[in-house]
C-alpha cells in the first residue's frame, strides 16, 4: 500500500468511494441527505478546486495501482473576540472500498493527515461523525479521539 496525494486523475476512483460513503447517509438520514447519482465531473464537488487549496490534505491509499481510500483534511484557522486563536485540522471525509477495510487502511490515512496537518500548524484533528455510525465511532475512539461536543436535535 502507498500513501499519496490525491491527483485530478483520481477523481473517479475517489467519486466511487464518496459516493458509498454518501449513500450510507443518505439511507440513515433522508431528512437531510439527497439520493444522488453519481456526479459526472469533478466539479460537481469542487474536486479540483479542492487539490489547488493549500488548506486542504488530500491523500489516497493505492493498492495494485488502484485507488482503495482516500481522506480529506481541511486545515482551518479560527480567530475570534471570543475563543483562543488556533489552527485545527477538520476531517471531512475518508473512506476505503468495502473489500479493502479491516486491513489497516483507514488508519494509514488517518496517520498520514495527523502528521501532514501537523507539518502545517494544526493542534488537533476535529470531524463530525453522526450517531447512527457506530462503526465510524468505534473507530476514531480506537485512534484517540474523544467527544468534543454533542449536536443534539428535535424534529418539528
């Protein structure tokens, strides 16, 4: 397995993989998460824009030549009157192909973004994860991550 950068001509192994990662929310969160089709170009999700942006960590897994995961870090900077200024890096995304979990994968990338988000100035890695993903959870917590905060919601 190697670890990389994302390129422009990853962009539909990585799609295939967001897009089975979207439809898991979709399917457990209808109310806030559209069925799509998969979307034809990069710029349906700002890929391109996304690889350009020095704020973003974007790596995959390759195995055999073949895109088998991927990650996505944002590194964000927050300065306010209120709260301490920091730089904190944000997961947005990462996802391995069904045949390819449980085999260290996901961890590999994850290890990746914190050393690279580290190399840029970052104090701590932060993601939302929703409930209904216990797997997800189970996961981060096993690489030391705790809760920060709760989002909690009431239908009307």
């Amino acid at each position: 397995m190697i670890i990389r950068d994302l390129k422009s001509e990853d962009f539909d192994a990585v799609n295939d993989l967001f897009l089975q990662l979207h439809t898991l929310h979709a399917e457990q969160r209808p109310d806030i998460y559209r069925k799509i089709e998969k979307p034809t170009t990069s710029k349906a999700w700002d890929y391109e824009a996304s690889l350009a942006d020095n704020n973003f960590i974007m790596i995959g897994a390759e195995v055999d030549g073949k895109i088998v995961g991927f990650c996505i870090i944002r590194i964000c900077q927050m300065t306010n009157k209120v709260t301490t200024a920091r730089i904190f890096a944000f997961l947005q995304n990462i996802a391995v192909a069904k045949d390819y979990r449980r085999k260290g994968i996901a961890t590999a990338l994850y290890r990746e973004s914190v050393k690279r988000a580290k190399e840029q100035g970052a104090t701590s890695m932060e993601l939302k994860v929703w409930n209904f993903n216990v797997a997800a959870i189970s996961f981060y917590q096993s690489l030391g991550m705790s809760v920060q905060s709760l989002n909690l919601e009431q239908a009307l």
